[in-house]
C-alpha cells in the first residue's frame, strides 16, 4: 500500500506529521506543492471524497491575507478548486492518501487517531 503525504515542507503541521510517519517507521512518498504543484486531478478526488469545505484552510495566514472579494468568491466547489490550484498554501495540509483514497485532511489528535486506526 502506498502512502502519499501531500503539503509543504516548511509547514509546521507537515513537519509534525511527517516526524510522526517517521517515528512510527511508516514509509510514505511526499508532493511538495511549492515543486511540483497541486495535482488538479488528485484534487477533484479529494473534493469528491470529503468535499470542498474541509479542504480550504480558512485558519491559515494564506487565507487571511487574501483580499475581501476573493475570499467571498470562494462558494462552491469549483472556486475552491480555482483557488486551491492557483494558491496551494490555502489548502489545508498535509493530505494524507492512500492507494488513492483520501485518509486525512490536516493533522491533529482527531487525524492521529484516524490515521492510527488506518495504517
């Protein structure tokens, strides 16, 4: 089974997850975005699979410096693919993935255990 960590290496959230990974002797391929960018076609699965909403990191420094219009525009699931493919870091991260099925967005107690119950 092959899992795949997609994010940006220099992320807090990422690091963590990937030192996870490694702690617990889990191999994994990772796609930075910043390299070799968002994967469009990934993307329409995983809006398929946990929709748009989770995928936006509305939290995020990224996000909040967009400007009022953009972040207004961003309604369905077709502007937030236009957005998340124009501007990788509003995508909430890592993307845990697995044999090309989503297995978690983002990294926290919630997604350990999710992950933990699934590796």
């Amino acid at each position: 089974m092959s899992l795949m960590v997609y994010g940006i290496p220099n992320c807090d959230t990422v690091k963590k997850a990937r030192a996870w990974l490694s702690d617990r002797g889990v191999a994994y391929t990772f796609h930075d975005y910043k390299k070799q960018g968002v994967p469009a076609a990934r993307l329409d699965a995983w809006i398929e699979a946990v929709g748009w909403e989770p995928l936006v990191n509305r939290q995020g420094t990224t996000w909040r410096k967009l400007d009022e219009a953009t972040r207004a525009g961003v309604v369905d699931a077709a502007s937030a693919k236009a957005l998340m493919v124009a501007n990788a870091s509003v995508i909430k991260r890592p993307v845990f993935e697995q044999d090309g099925q989503v297995l978690a967005v983002g990294f926290d107690a919630k997604k350990v255990a999710e992950l933990e119950a699934r590796l």
